[in-house]
C-alpha cells in the first residue's frame, strides 16, 4: 500500500506520497495562506488523484493535530518523523538542524556502548531564530525571494543584529536600515545572528558533529543561511580538534520534506488508512461555528448601529489642509519625521495650520525618502504659483540626526518631546498621551501640560502597528482596509497579551481552529491596549493617570485600533474623555515643525539644492575601520553636492576618519569623564584592581587564580583577591563582557536563563585560554547583610547555580578543564555567617593547599579588610560627586542595579551614554553613608531598615535597590534609572515599589528593565535623550 505524509507548518503544507517500495512518486510544498484546511483538502485531492483512497495516511506538524482527529489518522510527533527519515535516508548523520516557520529543532546521535542514542532540543514558545523571523525581516526590507536566494554569506559584512526574538532583530535592523545600510548586509547580518542564537540556545552544552544536516524551507531556500552555519560550525570544530571536510555540512535534496517523508515511513510499521476527505469538508462547512461561540470574544462592534455610532464620533477626525490661494507667497516651517516604517513630513503656517503633509513606507534610505517627499511638497507648491517661504526646519524618529546633517534642518528633536509638543498644540490639560507607531509605544503621563513620567518600549515591539500591517498583509489586505474588515467579525479568538511573535504562533493555532481572517484582525486589534497598558506601562488602574486621553501615532489612522482601545479606556475609567489626535499619523512630524518655529534664522538650503542632491552610500575595505583589532566593517554616506559625510559605525571610534580626529574625539570623552564621572565605570575597574596585601603564607606561590569578571563578584571581588594573595597567590581575570566574546565563546549554553548569568560560560571559556592553575567560581548562596531588618540575605538562585551550569557544559562531553590541566573550584559559600565562611573556605583550600585553621582565618580578615577599603573609596568617590551637585544644582544619575550591571557589556554602555550628556553617575555601594549625609537625607528616619516599605526582604541585592531607592527619594538632586536584567526573578516584585517610593517624593525615575544580549541601540539613543530632556526639565523647575 501507498504511504502519504503531511507535514502542516506554521507557514507551509508539505506532502510526500510513497509507493510500496518507500520511493517518492508526488511531493508538494506550498504556503497555507492561513488557510490550513482548505489548503489541507487540496493536497487529498491531488493524492487521490493519484492512489484513490487506497493509501495509509499520516500527519505531522504544529498544525497537523486537530486535522488528523477530523480524519481520523494517524499523528506522527515531528522529532520522530524527522529522526525516522533521517536514519533512513542519510544513516551517517551525526547531527540536524532544522528550521520551520516558528520553531527549531536539532537532533544529536551518540555512540553509547556501540548502541545509537539519540537527544533532542526544541525551541520554547518564542520564535526568534526561525523561519518567521526571516519572513518578517525580508518583507521589511522589501527584499523579493529572488534576492534573498542569490545572496551570499560574508562574514566581514556582518552588523550587530539580535535574533533572540524577531522582534528584537526587526528592531535592530531597522536602525541599521535607517542608517543606510545596504539590505543585503542587513540579511546576511540577520542570518549570522540566527545560527550564534540557535548555537548559543539550542546545543544545551553539545556540539554539533559532523555530518550535520540542515533540515527546514529556511535552509532549502536560503544559501546565504547554509553558508552562515558552515562558518560558524568550522570555527567551532577547528577550536575543538574535530576533523571535518568540505561534505561535513549538507542542504540533502527534499530537505523541506524530511518530516513529511518520516510521517510517511510510519506506514512500513503501522496502518493509518485514508478514509476520505467528507469529514474534512463538513468540519470546514459547518464545524467551527460553535467552537467560535464557545471559545471566541465578542467582536469590536455587536451590530452596524454600534458601528455607526462609533464612526460619527471618530470617523472624520482628521485635520484638513488649509486651502492656499493661487500665486500666494507663505511663511512656513517643515516638520520631518523618519519613523520606523514611514518617512512623514508637515508644512505648518504662522498659526500652526497645516499647509501640507506628505507620507512615504519607508525605501531603505532616509536621505532619499525625505527628499523625495520635499520634492512632492515644492512641486505641489510649483504647480499653483505658491511660493513657500521656509523659516525653520525641524526633524524627529530614528533617522533625525542624518536627516538633520544631510538635508540641513535646524533642529531635531527626539521622539517623545516632539509627540508632546504635538499633542499640546491641539489639546490642553491632556493627563495622557498614547503614541503607538510602527514600533515604538511612547506612553506619556502630563501634569498642568508637562510630561511628569514616561513609559518607552525598549526592549520589544510587542502592541506595534507594524504587526498589524504585516499580519494584513498575509492576509491579503491593504493596512487601509484593516478597520473595515475588522468590523465584520461579529466573533474575535482572544490573544495573549505580549511579544509579537508569540502573537505570531497564537495567530497559527487559531487559524489551524477555522478562524476566519477578518475575525483574526479583530482579535488582533483588541488585544492591542493590553499590549499598551498591561505590557509596556505595567499598570492596569488607569484611573491613576487622570481621564482625559488622547490617541496618537500611525497605528490610530486605523480605526479599529482606536476602537479597541475607546473599548478598553472606557472599562477602566468609564468617565474617561477619549480624543483621536487630528494629524495623527504625522504628529511627530508636526511636533517638529512647531519646535522649528523658535529658530531664529534657517540653515534649510531650500528646495533647489535639495532637488540636486546626490547621496553616495559606502559600504566595502574602503570603509572598514582599522581603529582596533576588530576591524568592523563601516557605512560612509556621502553627499556629492555638499561635501558632507555621515559615517555609521558600531562604536564611537569609527564614526571618525582619521587618527587626528579620533584624537580630538578621544580627548573630549576624557574630559567629559573627568567632569561627570560614571561610578560604575569606576566600580567595575576598581573592583577588579590590585591592592596592597599582606602576606599570611606562601603556600600558593606560583599558583595563578583565574576568577571571572561576573555576577556577585562585582562586588566581592576584592575580599577573593586579598584572601589568595595573602595565602601567595596570582590572581588573573576574565575581560569584560564584550560582543566579541559573546558571539565567540557563549555557545553551547545548557539553559536559557538571565543573560548575566548566561554570559558566564563565555568568561570561563575565556580564562581556560590562559591557563591558570585554577579557576575560582563559588556557587554564593548568601551576601553580607546591609540592613538591619532584612528577612534574610540571600544571592538569587539563577547566580548561585551559574557555576554548576558552567561546569555541567563544560564537562558534558569531554571534561575541558581536564583537558586544560585547570581545575575547577566551585565551593558553596556563605556570606552571612563569617564563622560558617571560614569552614567552607577551610574545607575547600585546607585540604588542596594544606593551609592551616589560622592561615585561613588571618587570609579572610585580610580579604575583608581589601573589601571594605575598596568600599570606602567607592563612598568616598560618592560623597565627593554628591556634593559637588549640591553646590552646584546638578543632577546626578543613581544607577538601582545589582552589582553586575556596572559590567559595560550587561548595561550596554547605557551609563556612557547618560553620561555623556553631562550627568554624574552614582552606584548604589558608592553611596556615602557618613552621618551627616544619612541625617540629611532619611531626615530622622532609621537610615538602614526598608521593612516599613519592603515586607519581602529575602533578596540582598534586591533588598539594596529598596534602600537606594529611598535614599535617592530623601536627596532632590539624585534622579533614578533602574536596571533590571530580562528573566529576573528577584527584581520583579520590587518595580511597582520603587516606582511608588519615587512618586511620592518627585524623584525622577526612568527604567530599563529588560536588559539582555540584544543592544537595542536605536531604542536607547531615544530613551537617553527622553531622559536628558526630561532632566534638564526637572532642573530647570526644581532645583
């Protein structure tokens, strides 16, 4: 008998029918559409064309589980299926990994006692590294299929791009687009961070040996990806003596197919006979219905009267275009907006009227976008003999800083400041504003017509409208039409709140339940001010922020993201005022335009050299920086007309040209430091210093120490160093995290945890390259205990079990210490109890090193007495830079983070950049604790207890962020940014209560609270300068 196997994807429908002897004789591979069943019942007909209904039919897949039930047949687990056709096909394989739509697999053989062994790992609800991050990034980067296939992989044209989630890297290449570069590089760079998060997430601490295949439509049909996974696979080989040759990695032909050719090989072993396609048809006729009733939400309207009423109040919102006279000459002022998406621009008059405006979906380039929207306003202008005479140009979004160099605005002006300069000019005593763009969620909280606090998405896109653009799209839609077809859905499947791309699979699992399109866009649309409110701004009482709301952005032009989010307002505060914004689409651009009417005199060349500007983009050896040994590949952007240059660069140093330059550029940021010292700079140095040690013994002469630059040893790392340098000890380190060593060494993690305790595994692999005797990572249970009435003091569990992660990885397969000759000391220890520390540590070196009671007991006094001199500096360091803002009616910066967040690799050089802008930047240990200065600022309160805000005291770092939070409350000059890692457990239940203390006492407050391996550096440009606006606002007011 004939043997059929379907595999239904998240994306694709792939079918394989086999004759008896196990050969295919019909293969398809098609996408769905979102149209699972209807396309499901196509491919039965096409096999019965074939073998009637006289074959075994076997299903497989992410969607392939409620279909089998309506046909009655057999569902084959996917791994299986794939294992199954692999040791039939290519029994030699070693290794596969294989990409779908949304998810990702790989597969490891072993050899246990001449018997095959098979692991498997699996991606977890997120998406990021598969196929669907693919398909957003290229219909982002309008890039046709075509392309991507001719692309070819080149390492050295690789850019910074987070794969984790595929949000992130629409994220990350958005910036990088804005910026210039060029598509291909930004695909080739995509696919490059794709294998690093597969090889970092999914080994779980094995390697891939060859032979490997590369299973999956991803690795079918895109070369450039294959090529990516050759090079990083080989540079891993190479570093680990595994022998491989040119057929070591392999794209075998039917690589799509592999799943549903091991469905089908089921056949040879069970019977799963085809029964006909009746059932199938029914169930698609009729079946679904009540499922939508008993599972679904209502609609965004019940009826076309609810409809109708909606659209009288909002429907015709829309500002109109002052009507200009023929051969009339204006006095006007440009607004520019390069967005995220779209390139908007705004022409107002003396009275802040609109004259024109223009919109374009973003091309790739910026430069071009604006020009040629400025050429489509001047020539509308032309045509009707108007003169517009431009006084000032301002400009906002991602690509401001260009825009303003390039085509010679006068000011520019971040996002959110223009958004509330926008909203301003239409309303007054507006308590909140709503900007949902692209992918930017600006939610701004106004007091008396000035912003008080912000919420930012920084991190992830989760609630952008770009979403519901794309998801329309699939569906076959203009974004123009998503209202209307929204409005049909008298049912809507009801979302999870969060990550787009988790949407993404809920979107799979409806479709594969029978929703329709249209009732899928509703669902969309309603889920989308959960995505605002209790996603970004964490806060479900709306009543907190006043009633009069007002909505803008480019997603409001959609009217059923308006009516969404009237619904969900109104359930939280029924006698909330709910206004749609008149230009909401440009209202950055149109923010900009009014900030430009302070100009005094224009630097705007006008629109004839405009017309005749060229733009040259750079991007090959000729632009490659050779400032250090990285060598990272750079983007010139030159104008031809006006001699401008525009340079895009991963770091600082390459944004220069020449050494003189980056001398002067040097020099600066020196003097930038000396005046605004960043303590966490400081901290993170000097923690890892040398100091004057007194000798106990000599029993470690000439033993090296190796110790990793991580975790709680950003704070302890001074009492180690003291303890194994009074016993005779060296003591080496790990660098600090930096990318290179993150692509290079974290890889092959066993979990998935916080990023720093991830980062962890690369600091060690690092030591193990220099060979030390030892290498020190204690697994640290308790901390020190700082205040007086904490519950306890315990480290967080993730960082306390880091280093067995680290050794069980390193010692899975191979034990690489031993390898090495290193050996690996990771003792349990103690903080909270000394008389417990002693014996630990005793149990540990007495018995390696023969040191005695007493030598152990005099090295950690020693290791103290190192600790606390290095936090007297640091308090001394504060103390200094709190005064000198005392004196002079500054702010400084305190950064509430734990004590590894001071690593330049874990904050992203965030610290830097606020720093830059004049600020002075305090860690929490760097706080001084003198008596006068805790008088001033607890004012008679006891300085050292938290209980009366902070019940749940078991954390010592968390319970540290309470009380920095309360001494920042007590002192007018410190503002907070709070630091908090993606994944952090501990941290979680402290936001609200910082967030509280800082509003009652006025404290500005801003956060970053979901730090990870991805630097979104788009999304921090922004949220620095939001910060530095706001500052400046807080210092002009109060002190």
């Amino acid at each position: 008998m004939k043997n059929a196997g379907i595999d239904i994807g998240s994306t694709t429908i792939k079918c394989v029918l086999l004759d008896e002897n196990g050969e295919i004789i019909y293969k398809r591979y098609e996408r769905h559409e979102a149209r699972q069943g209807e396309k499901l019942l196509k491919f039965l007909k096409d096999i019965e064309s074939i073998a009637s209904k006289d074959f075994n039919l076997f299903m497989t897949g992410s969607g392939a589980t409620s279909f089998s039930r309506v046909l009655g047949v057999q569902f084959i687990q996917e791994v299986n299926a794939i294992t199954r056709a692999v040791e039939r096909l290519m029994p030699e394989t070693r290794s596969v990994v294989e990409l779908g739509g949304q998810d990702a697999k790989m597969i490891f053989w072993f050899d246990v006692n001449g018997r095959k062994r098979k692991l498997t790992t699996m991606n977890d609800k997120c998406a990021g590294g598969t196929g669907a991050t693919i398909d957003r990034i290229l219909s982002k980067l309008k890039i046709s299929p075509e392309v991507a296939i001719s692309v070819s992989y080149d390492h050295s044209k690789v850019y910074p791009v987070a794969a984790k989630c595929g949000v992130f890297a629409e994220t990350d290449i958005t910036g990088l687009q804005k910026s210039g570069v060029p598509a291909e590089e930004l695909l080739i760079s995509l696919f490059d961070a794709i294998v690093l998060q597969n090889l970092s997430v999914l080994t779980r601490g094995y390697t891939l040996y060859p032979k490997v295949l590369l299973l999956g439509g991803p690795h079918t049909f895109f070369p450039a990806l294959c090529q990516a996974w050759k090079f990083h696979l080989e540079r891993i080989w190479e570093e680990k003596g595994i022998s491989f040759s040119e057929d070591s990695i392999v794209v075998p032909e039917d690589a799509q197919f592999f799943a549903s050719i091991g469905a089908a090989l089921s056949g040879e072993r069970e019977e799963s006979p085809y029964r006909g396609s009746e059932k199938l048809e029914e169930f698609l006729r009729v079946g679904i219905d009540g499922l939508k009733k008993e599972m679904g939400i209502p609609g965004l309207v019940k009826d076309d009267e609810e409809l109708e009423q909606f659209l009288k109040k909002y429907g015709n919102l829309f500002a109109p275009v002052r009507e200009l006279e023929e051969r009339e000459r204006i006095s006007c002022y440009i607004g520019i907006d390069g967005g995220s998406t779209s390139t908007k621009i705004v022409v107002i008059d003396d009275e802040k009227r609109v004259v024109d405006k223009a919109y374009t979906l973003s091309c790739g380039n910026p430069l071009e976008d604006v020009k040629k929207l400025l050429m489509q306003i001047h020539q509308s202008a032309e045509s009707k003999g108007i003169l517009l005479d431009v006084k000032g140009v301002g400009v906002t979004g991602y690509a401001k800083d260009m825009i303003k160099e390039f085509i010679g605005a006068d000011v520019a002006v971040v996002e959110t400041v223009a958004h509330t300069i926008s909203a301003l000019s239409f309303f007054d005593k507006i308590d909140v504003i709503v900007d949902v763009g692209g992918q930017d969620i600006k939610v701004m909280f106004m007091s008396n017509n000035q912003v008080k606090d912000f919420k930012l998405n920084t991190q992830c896109s989760a609630g952008n409208g770009y979403f519901l653009q794309t998801t329309a799209e699939k569906f076959g839609y203009k974004v123009e039409e998503y209202a209307d077809v929204a409005f049909k859905a008298r049912y809507a499947p009801e979302f999870n709140f969060g990550c787009a791309v988790f949407l993404e699979q809920d979107i799979v699992d409806f479709q594969r339940l029978g929703w329709e399109p249209h009732e899928i866009m509703a669902g969309l649309a309603k889920v989308l001010p959960k995505n605002i409110w209790l996603y970004v701004v964490k806060e479900p009482n709306l009543k907190k922020f006043g009633k009069r709301f007002l909505l803008q952005g480019g997603t409001q032009r959609n009217l059923a993201a308006v009516k969404a989010q009237y619904d969900f307002i109104k359930e939280k505060v029924p006698d909330a005022e709910i206004f749609v914004h008149p230009i909401t689409g440009e209202a950055g651009a149109f923010g900009a335009a009014v900030e430009a009417m302070k100009t005094e005199k224009t630097v705007f060349p006008g629109f004839e050299l405009i017309k005749g500007m060229k733009f040259e983009i750079i991007n090959d050896e000729t632009t490659r920086c050779n400032f250090c040994s990285n060598r990272c590949l750079r983007t010139f952007i030159k104008s031809e007309d006006r001699d401008k240059l525009y340079i895009i660069a991963p770091c600082e140093k390459g944004m220069v040209v020449d050494k003189d330059s980056l001398k002067e550029h040097i020099g600066a940021l020196k003097s930038i430091k000396n005046r605004f010292p960043d303590m966490t700079e400081i901290s993170a140095k000097t923690v890892f210093g040398s100091f004057e040690v007194d000798e106990v013994t000599d029993k470690l002469k000439g033993i090296v120490v190796g110790i990793p630059k991580v975790l709680n040893f950003y704070s302890l790392a001074p009492f180690f160093f003291g303890y194994f340098k009074s016993l005779g000890a060296n003591v080496i380190y790990s660098p600090f995290t930096s990318e290179t060593m993150v692509k290079r060494d974290m890889i092959g993690g066993a979990i998935d945890p916080c990023f720093p305790s991830k980062v962890a595994l690369a600091h060690v692999v690092n030591l193990l390259r220099e060979k030390p005797d030892l290498i020190f990572f204690p697994k640290i249970l308790t901390l020190m205990r700082f205040l007086k009435d904490s519950e306890d003091s315990k480290a967080c569990p993730t960082v306390s079990g880091t280093p067995m992660v680290v050794k069980a990885v390193l010692t899975k397969e191979d034990d690489i210490f031993k390898q090495k000759g290193v050996k690996f000391i990771s003792p349990i220890l103690h903080f909270h109890d000394r008389d417990f520390l002693e014996f630990e540590l005793l149990d540990t070196f007495g018995k390696l090193f023969d040191i005695s009671r007493k030598e152990n007991r005099e090295a950690i006094n020693v290791g103290f007495e190192v600790y606390h001199r290095y936090l007297s500096r640091l308090r001394g360091y504060g103390r200094q830079i709190l005064e000198q803002a005392e004196e002079s009616g500054s702010v400084v910066v305190l950064a509430l983070g734990r004590p590894y967040h001071n690593d330049p690799g874990i904050n992203h050089g965030i610290t830097t950049e606020i720093q830059k802008k004049g600020y002075p930047i305090l860690t929490i240990d760097s706080l001084p604790v003198d008596e006068d200065i805790l008088n001033r600022v607890f004012k008679g309160r006891d300085p050292f207890t938290i209980s009366d805000v902070y019940k749940k005291s078991y954390s010592e770092n968390t319970n540290r962020k309470i009380w920095g939070a309360l001494y920042a409350a007590g002192h007018p000059n410190i503002a907070v940014l709070d630091f908090s890692s993606f994944r952090c457990g501990p941290d979680a239940p402290t936001y609200r209560v910082i967030e509280e203390i800082m509003e009652s006492s006025g404290t500005p407050y801003f956060t970053f609270h979901e730090i990870d391996e991805n630097r979104p550096s788009g999304a921090i440009k922004i949220r620095v300068e939001t910060i530095d606006y706001f500052l400046k606002e807080y210092k002009r007011k109060v002190l």
